[in-house]
C-alpha cells in the first residue's frame, strides 16, 4: 500500500493516541537503597521490581500504564517521611511497598494517613506499627511480640541458656524486640543480666569487657547487621564464643562479611523465609539470579510479596470501580479486606489493624560461611 505523508501522519497520530490512552499508575517503595544498611533495603527493592514487572500485563489490560518509583529513605526517620510528604504530593501514586525499619515506617506511614496511601510493610515488625490502628498500614511479617518470644524460646528451650545478656540498637525496632525477649524470659524463669541499649557502631570493647566479666550463656542483640557484624567479630575476638542471637535485622548476606571469622555460632528469627525453603520461589529465585546476577535473600522474597498484595489489592479496586481508575482510599480498603493468594510466602489477609493474620517465623544459623535453617515457628498476632 502506497502510504502519503497525510496517511503517515494519521497512523502516527493513531499510535500517539493508544499509547496517550493508558492512565500512568504508580507503586513508590521506602527502603534504604545507600548506607549501611543498603543490602537489604536493594534486596527488597529488587523484588518489588520483578513483581511490578510480572504485573504490568494486567495493568495494561486495564488501560494502566504501571510504573515503579523507589525512594531511598536511607534507614532514617526524617529522611522517611520527607519521602513520604513527596509521595503524598504525587497522585499518581496509589500505594507504597514499605517501609523496611520500623523507625521510618511509624512517622512515614503517619504522614501519608491523611492522604489515604496504603502501605505494605516487607520488614517491620515494632508492635507500634500497627498499634496505632491507622487505616492504610499493613505488613506482611510477624510483629516484636511474635518474634521475641520466638527468641526467648529458642534461648531457654534450643540453647539451654539460664542467663542472658541483652543488647539493643536504641532504635524502636531493636528496643522492641529486646523488650519482649527480655519479658518472656523473665517469665520463664531465665536471669537477664541487662538490657543496654548502644547506638556504638565501631568499638564495643566497653561492652565486650562487661560480657566478659558477667559470662552468660547467650547474647541477645536486638539491632541491624552491620552494627552487629562489627560486634561479632570483636566480640569473638576476645575469646567469647557464647551463642548470639538477634531478630532479622541479622538477615543479609554482609552478615558474614562483616563479622568475618566472628560469624559463628550465631542465631536470628525472621518472618522472610530463605529461598529454599519456599517450594514456590523456585521460578522467582531463577528470575532474581538472572536479573541482578545474584542470589535472592529473605528480604527480596518478601519484597516480592509485598509488593504482589499492593499490586493485586490495585488491581481488586480498579475491578470493583467498574475497570476504572480507583481511588487511594478504595486501594486502602481493597488491600485491608482482600485475601492474597499466590504469594511465596502463603496465602496473606490483614486483621482489622493490618497485621498478617497467620505467619511463620524460622529460625536461622549462622556459621562456616553460611546462613541455614535451623527451626520454623507458627505464629499468630494478638487479637484486634
């Protein structure tokens, strides 16, 4: 067919108007992408944008344009919610994946309450997050009281210890982990020698000199990876070999880089399974390793997850809206009240305050180089 200039400029201004006709929707992300802790936060970063990447054909359908927009939130509160004021301002963002730290997510999730942004937490697990009752948080993990007491079980039951010594990192995720720990095995009758809170990143020789003098039978250490990495390897250093064990601020790879030969003997729960033991995250732990040239961890599984319940309850307002553009409250609502089906980690519904209403925690082991299984726990969080 002879095409004139007149027919190029029609069937131009016919492509132009399909692809005009899709209606931009965006998911945002809260994670520290830079710092130390940005292991983590780009695990669970890169499993968000493989589920994005698995739902823009549904969206399509729809007429949506799907698009995915990270923030660096950097594991700092202000910087948080200064991300989150931004993400209010952009209406085109329906929800967020987020965020990892429970200190970010409380203020982030606050300021983005009055502009009816549901959020999905992969990561944070203070009590506080959900406590609030605020109407758009959720989180796909366990919560502190959840998690601690699956600690102190494994300390007294698993280690045998009679007397613990407690660390935390002064931040609302480690001082709430460290707070149950300390309260259920107080009531099972284990000694606490202390819980200190330290923000100390560098030398710990003050409190490794205090262990020394004390001897307990286990360590507690409710804090992050990369401040805990630095105490194991001083603390083992010194010649102290007792059991460590934390919460899933432990659960990165650099664990082992950091602490080096210290990373031994050393235990953490967490609510993000490994890959191998996820039946289904065979397909997922293919697609990560060939997306990013590296193995997939806890973190990117739930990130993946996470990421699904904000996509899917989208996609679940947009059906109930008549196929049409929903709102961000109906997205609140759709992803409070829905059932999420297909996610590596279990099928996932919220109570009426956004916990997750079955879970399952496992229990990790650290040495020789590697991080293993060692146990899984069912839990359930407190009536609503």
């Amino acid at each position: 067919m002879h095409r004139t200039p007149l027919t190029l400029m029609l069937l131009s201004a016919l492509t132009l108007g399909s692809a005009n006709a899709l209606t931009t929707v965006k998911i945002a992300s809260l994670a520290p992408l830079s710092g130390g802790q940005s292991a983590i936060g780009m695990q669970a970063r890169n499993g968000i944008q493989l589920a994005v990447a698995e739902y823009k054909p549904q969206f399509r359908k729809l007429g949506f344009d799907l698009q995915f927009v990270p923030f660096d939130d950097q594991a700092d509160p202000a910087t948080g919610t200064a991300a989150a004021r931004k993400i209010a301002a952009d209406r085109q963002i329906l929800a967020v994946v987020g965020a990892m730290n429970s200190g970010v997510t409380i203020p982030a999730s606050a300021a983005l309450q009055a502009s009816r942004v549901a959020l999905v937490s992969p990561a944070s697990t203070a009590n506080n997050v959900t406590d609030r009752g605020l109407s758009n948080m959720n989180r796909i993990v366990p919560r502190d009281d959840a998690q601690g007491p699956a600690g102190a079980q494994f300390l007294k039951t698993n280690l045998k210890a009679r007397k613990v010594y407690i660390l935390n990192d002064k931040t609302a995720y480690g001082e709430g982990l460290a707070k149950e720990v300390e309260k259920t095995l107080k009531a099972s009758g284990v000694s606490v020698i202390t819980n200190e809170g330290t923000e100390e990143k560098s030398d710990f020789s003050s409190i490794v000199a205090k262990i020394r003098l004390q001897k307990p039978d286990a360590i507690y250490f409710g804090g992050i990876y990369n401040q805990v990495g630095v105490f194991l390897k001083q603390l083992r250093e010194s010649g102290v070999t007792v059991p460590v064990v934390g919460g899933d601020g432990l659960d990165s790879q650099d664990l082992l880089k950091i602490a080096g030969k210290g990373a031994q003997n050393v235990f953490f729960t967490t609510g993000a399974a490994p890959v191998e033991a996820l039946p289904a995250a065979k397909a997922f732990a293919a697609a990560y390793q060939k997306t990013f040239r590296q193995p997939a961890q806890g973190f990117a599984v739930f990130g993946y997850d996470a990421a699904k319940v904000t996509l899917q309850g989208i996609l679940n307002a947009a059906r109930s809206n008549g196929n049409k553009l929903p709102s961000r409250t109906q997205v609140e609502q759709a992803v409070r009240k829905g059932t999420f089906k297909g996610l590596l980690s279990g099928t996932t519904s919220f109570n009426s305050v956004g916990d997750r209403k079955a879970a399952t925690l496992y229990v990790m082991k650290v040495g020789d180089g590697k991080i293993r299984l060692s146990t899984s726990v069912p839990v359930k969080p407190p009536k609503s």
